[in-house]
C-alpha cells in the first residue's frame, strides 16, 4: 500500500516535471526546426467555415515522452527494487510499449508511412499478447484487437484533456480488476500510469498547452488494451468478453462511428478526417470543457461495467447495455455521415464576397470580428450608388 502511495506520486510528479520541461523545449525547437513538434491548427473547410474542434492552436507534441517514460521509470524502479515485481508477462507488456511508443514520437517528428506505423503496433502486439492462455488463433485475434484499440486511442487526442481524462478512468478500473485476478505487477503499473496520465493532465486540461501526440496516444492505448487481454485471457468467454468491451467502449463508439459514417458517406475509412465524435461534440455546440467531461463521464459508465462484470456484481449480459449505447453512435453516423468528398477537378463553389452598405461597415476580405472598419469614402458619400 505505501509503496502504491509512494509509486503513484513520484509518476505524477515526474510527468508534471518532464510535461513542462519538454513544452519549453519544444517551443524553442519548433519555432527554429519546424513544424515537427507542433500540431497543425484546424483548417478552413474550402466549401465552409472552420471545423471547431478540440484544438484550433498549435501545441507542442511531446507530452507523450513525459507519460511513457514516467510510467517506464517508476514501474521499472519498482521491479528493480523487488517492492512491486511486473513479472515476465507484464514485463514484456512495457518493452512492447515502449516500442510502440517510439514508433509513435518518430511519426510525430517524421512523414512516417502509416504503414510502418502499424507494422509497428502489430509486431509490439503479437509480443504481448498470452499465447500460452489464449492459444495461437485466439492469441492473432488478440493482437488485432489491440492494433485497433491502439488506434482508435489516437483519435482521442484530438481535443484538450480527452486522452488524459478516458485513460485515467480506464487504468484506475483495469488496476482494480489486475488486483481482482491477484495479478499485482500489472495492478502496481495501470497505477502508476494513471497517475502519470494525471500528472499530464495538468498540462493538458483545457485549453492545453501540450498535446500527447502519437507517443502518448499510442502508449497509453497499447498498455491499456494488452492489460485488458491479460486480465481476462483466462475468464470464461462470455464474462471476458463483456467487461473487455465495457471497459474499451468509448473508443469502440468512436470507431464504429468513424467506419460507419465514411462508408456511407463514400470516404476512405484510413483517411484521417474531423468526423471523430470529439469533433461531432464540438460542432454540437459542446466547449472543449464539455466535451472532456462528456468523453470522461462515458468512460466512467463503461469503466464502471467492466469492473462490476469482473468482481462478480453484475453478470455478462450487463455489457448489452453498453453495446445498445455504441450500436446509438454507430447508428447516428448512419443517419448524418458528413459531407461527401469532392470529386476529382471540380473546385468548391466561392461565395460572392458582400457589397458593403452605405454608413456600414466593410465586409470583405479585410474584415474580421471586432474590427469596426469604415466604408469607403466614395461609398459613404454616395458617389457610388449600391445596386
């Protein structure tokens, strides 16, 4: 318990450190060595106005470094010391996360070829996953299910505090189901990742001032996602299977609701595109704040269920609950797929740009709100008569 105490602290603490270390350092760098460490801000929409989404800023990407190598340090200095041993399982789970999580900061610094970025997570997958408790076909099936869980984590970190919020809930309820099945290695590190995630959290509560990137993304969504395979690799399939989905339902919802949404709307589903449901909150009318809040209230419902299945609470079919709410989502990407893309060669319609009236202000390219610019003279003065 005190080492617990003691373990949770010191990765709060160093990921706070390291958080705002590397932002200063990131800066510096961005502004002298590009765009690489920073994130692109949003974009007019060529047929519209700006996609609100989580982050019109440009914001460091190193926050991932600081999650990683805090949860790396402490679970490692715990194993080390002999008070919190990982042992060979869990182990091999950080190796493989730290593997995907420096494939993830070289896409963040490089044009890394998606290709190679999943080459990457399978491979680091098929490391972690349990053959010996799942056998060979279902240990495959494993893999792929965490490359798609350590996806669709990404998308999460694509508005402030959203990562941060969904994967603090998400290990605190997986390290209380590790300590249900008595695995203690597992439990002390979904711990120390919780509070390192929490610790970047302070950087990263809205409006951010740091970003996880890939690195952090891809980390946390791996270790979260293996820890659920190795939890429930030898539960009964109908128990395992329900809280496993429960306890990964919001990033379930935000795949299904990307695939469903670009199938309709005759998109490339790998295409990276604003239709994620962070991006459908803010267009809602949804603050940053409340789209955090929304996306860690969801987690904490889903959480909450895979938990309940796992100490015995509630039984299986408690998850159909949590499917009905995903299968909504899906079903509301259905209805309102998104814009279709433009075909090939045909440029977006422009809107005529607006005649200023008499004694009003301009309205043209030079305008913006809150500038309170005068008419032309010749125009105020009536010389030129508005038709």
């Amino acid at each position: 318990m005190l080492y617990g105490i003691a373990a949770a602290t010191a990765a709060l603490l160093l990921t706070a450190a390291l958080t705002a270390l590397l932002r200063s350092l990131a800066l510096r760098l961005g502004a002298a060595g590009g765009p690489g460490l920073l994130s692109a801000p949003t974009r007019p929409r060529p047929s519209g106005p700006p996609v609100p989404s989580g982050r019109e800023r440009r914001v460091p990407l190193l926050g991932g470094i600081a999650v990683a190598g805090a949860t790396a340090l402490v679970g490692c200095a715990g194993d080390w010391t002999g008070a919190a041993p990982l042992g060979p399982e869990t182990g091999r789970l950080l190796v493989a996360a730290l593997v995907v999580a420096l494939a993830g900061l070289a896409a963040d610094l490089l044009p890394v070829p998606p290709v190679l970025r999943l080459t990457a997570v399978a491979g680091a997958a098929v490391l972690a996953v349990p053959y010996d408790a799942l056998g060979v076909p279902g240990g495959v099936l494993a893999a792929g299910w965490i490359v798609l869980v350590t996806h669709a984590f990404r998308s999460l970190d694509q508005s402030d505090g959203v990562l941060g919020t969904v994967g603090v809930v998400t290990a605190f309820a997986l390290s209380g189901c590790a300590a249900a099945e008595v695995m203690d290695g597992l439990a002390a590190l979904l711990s120390v990742l919780a509070a390192a995630l929490t610790g970047f959290l302070m950087h990263a509560w809205p409006p951010a001032r740091i970003a996880a990137g890939r690195c952090g993304s891809q980390f946390a969504g791996f270790v979260l996602a293996s820890a659920v395979v190795l939890v429930h690799a030898e539960r009964p399939a109908g128990p395992g299977f329900g809280a496993a989905f429960a306890l990964t339902a919001v990033v379930s919802a935000d795949a299904v609701l990307v695939l469903v949404s670009r199938r309709r709307a005759g998109r490339p589903v790998l295409r990276s595109a604003p239709d994620h449901l962070v991006h459908r909150l803010r267009r809602a009318g949804l603050t940053r704040q409340g789209v955090m809040v929304v996306m860690g209230l969801a987690a904490f419902a889903g959480a909450l269920v895979g938990l309940s299945i796992d100490l015995g609470w509630l039984g299986a079919r408690a998850a159909l609950w949590v499917a009905g709410a995903v299968l909504l989502v899906g079903a509301a990407g259905a209805l309102r797929p998104g814009p279709r893309p433009r075909r090939p060669g045909v440029r977006p319609r422009s809107r005529p740009h607006a005649i200023p009236a008499p004694g009003g202000p301009a309205t043209g390219a030079a305008h913006r709100p809150g500038n309170l610019l005068r008419p032309p003279a010749d125009v105020a003065n009536g010389a030129v008569k508005v038709p």
